[in-house]
C-alpha cells in the first residue's frame, strides 16, 4: 500500500472525512478566534458546481520539503478566503467589507491568507503522519497562492493535473452561524485502471475521475470528465520587498525560550537591529516593531498592556507557536496589530514587514 502523504489523505479523505473535518475546524477556531461550523458536502452534492466552478478561487498547491508539487490541493473561494485571512489578520471590519468586494485585495490580506492555507495545510498533515506515515516533513501549503477563474465542476482539479483521480471533500464554512463561503481539499493516489469503492468508503466524499477518456469509448459513458480549465488567469503574487536594514525590533518573551531564541536569530539573520527583550521604560531607542511572544491568553494580555504603557511601538505583532482560539482573541482585545504563527521564515517576515511599510506615514 502507498504510504506517500497524498496517498494517505486521499484515503482519508473516502473514509476518516470526520475525524479530518474536525482537525480543520478546531484549526480554524484558533486561527479566526471564533465559533466555526464545517459542513461536509458530497461530491455530488447539487450546491459543488455553484460553489467551486466558474467562480474566483484561491487555490493552494501542496508540496513536500524540497519544494516538488504533490498531487494535493486546498481552494478556498473568495467569502472564505477573506473571512478568515481578514480575522487571523486582525483586520477591522470596515477593511474587511472593502475586501470582500471585487477587485484587488491588499498584499498584507494575502499574506493573512497564506498563513490561514499554510495553517490548514498542517491540520493535515497531523492527520496524515498520526496514520503512521513518516515522510509528512515540508507536506504542505500556503508558499504557492493561485487565484483563478476555475471553469465548470469539477475543473478546478484541472489547474493542479488534469490526468489522474482526485478524491474531493467539500465544506460549507460559517463562523458564528453565519456563512462565510466555501473551503475544497484534495489529493491523489494517482491510481491508474477501473476504479474501485473502498468499503470503509465515507458517505460525505466521493472520487472524481477526471482523465479525459475518448468519445464512443466504453469508458466515456462511466466517468466524470472534468472540463479543461480556463486559460491561464492565475495571478502569482511578486516577492515582497526585502526588510528595512537595521530596522529596530524587539521580542518581547523569555529569552531563553527556544521559540523567541529563533525569532530573534530569524530577525538578526534578516538584517533587523534586534533590541534588548527587556529595556527600562521609555529611555532608550524604542522598537519600530515589537514582537509579543506568549502560549497563554492571560500572559499575553499582560505583555500588550506592558507594551501599551510605553510608547507605542509601530507594529505590534502578538506570536507563538502554539496558536489557540483564546490567543487569538487575547490578541484581538490588546490590539494587537497582527498574529504571527511560529517559526517563521524570512519569506513570511518580509511579508510581515511589508505590512509595516504600508501602515507608516508618507
């Protein structure tokens, strides 16, 4: 048997979509810091073509720890994708009903969106690796943000590989009882030969066929073909500007910590001015960017207010790697002006720092 994480998800997918529903919803909960509802849709539930065909998506190829696509997605359509970017990213909701319509989305929201992908792309993955599969190093999402125009169900497979079998689970989102799109995963085995059911075969998924058979085949009048995609309307997001040198930050935390120990060496390797964690009062030269590290609501709550008393920094960035639904709220009530799941690379900060860049005065 295949035990290559996308194999693994795809037989998820047909009979564990329960216990993985409820992986994504608890990561969702943390990540926006409120009530979340999953509903789980047939693959041909009447409501799919409507939800992922035609219609703007923001697709998230998975890959593994060098880089090499899998066979893996994750696609969120515009509703979800802005409600729960604009929520990890602390956006107020003036700018969020300014996102939710059309047109261009600000680069610090795509960024939220990234780390919301990357995020449910790990929920995933501790459902794969506690399968037993020990190849889940890099599995994941959220480097690579497609956002395309996919054309009728089911061809939004077709933007990833338009030859080989997906297993699909569809969710139906609402935070706090009330609809907030759409959310789509994927993967393959990619078996080849007459498809089989598996008998521990989930009711809430199904396998879409989509190798383009020959008309007047035999096999043409079993399948499901998926049309091929529109022409290429992705857009590919640049690289954000590199960070300000010597740009003054501070994390505040145990220094000790391993956690905010690489944060710091991840700053000062990126050519920040990293600060003391602790300096007296307000004498001194003050932080551009503060960084709160915190793994409790209540520490953290304490450390904004500390951060507050002083002269405010111009970002505050609440942090850990042990994101929950009660941190992100802490965050949110000590206005916080982002979230930061940990460890974070170079790429994730620059695009941190953009953010700063376009928040400071002309």
């Amino acid at each position: 048997m295949d035990r290559t994480p996308p194999s693994v998800l795809a037989r998820m997918l047909r009979g564990h979509a329960g216990a993985l529903a409820g992986q994504m919803r608890e990561s969702l909960e943390a990540l926006v810091g409120r009530s979340v509802q999953l509903e789980r849709l047939q693959a041909d539930h009447p409501e799919l073509p409507r939800l992922f065909g035609q219609r703007e998506l923001f697709l998230f190829p998975f890959a593994d720890g060098d880089g090499r696509a899998l066979p893996t997605f994750l696609a969120l359509d515009r509703p979800a994708a802005v409600a729960t970017g604009a929520a990890f990213g602390l956006m107020n909701t003036g700018g969020v009903r300014e996102a939710a319509d059309p047109g261009e989305l600000p680069e610090p929201l795509l960024g939220a969106i990234r780390e919301v992908a990357g995020i449910l792309g790990g929920a995933a993955r501790r459902m794969v690796r506690a399968r037993g599969t020990d190849r889940t190093c890099g599995f994941g999402c959220g480097h690579e943000l497609r956002r395309v125009t996919a054309g009728a169900w089911p061809a939004i497979v077709g933007e990833i590989d338009h030859g080989v079998r997906w297993d699909l689970l569809g969710f139906r989102l609402r935070i706090d009882g009330e609809p907030a799109g759409a959310i789509l995963l994927g993967s393959s085995e990619r078996w080849e030969g007459p498809l089989e059911t598996d008998l521990d075969e989930d009711a809430d998924t199904a396998e879409v066929f989509v190798e383009e058979p020959t008309p007047g085949s035999d096999e043409y009048a079993g399948t499901a073909a998926a049309p091929a995609p529109f022409p290429a309307n992705a857009e590919a997001a640049g690289p954000p500007p590199p960070i300000p040198q010597g740009i003054r930050v501070q994390v505040a935390g145990d220094p000790k910590d391993r956690a905010t120990a690489a944060l710091r060496t991840a700053l000062a390797e990126a050519g920040c001015h990293v600060l003391p964690a602790y300096s007296a009062g307000g004498a001194g030269p003050q932080p551009s960017v503060l960084f709160v590290f915190s793994r409790s609501p209540i520490d953290l709550r304490m450390r904004l207010a500390a951060s507050l008393a002083k002269r405010r920094a111009g970002l505050i960035v609440a942090c850990s790697d042990r994101p929950t639904a009660d941190l992100v709220r802490a965050a949110h009530a000590g206005t916080a002006d982002s979230f930061l799941v940990l460890p974070a690379d170079r790429l994730r900060l620059q695009r941190l720092f953009q953010r700063f860049a376009e928040l400071a005065p002309a």
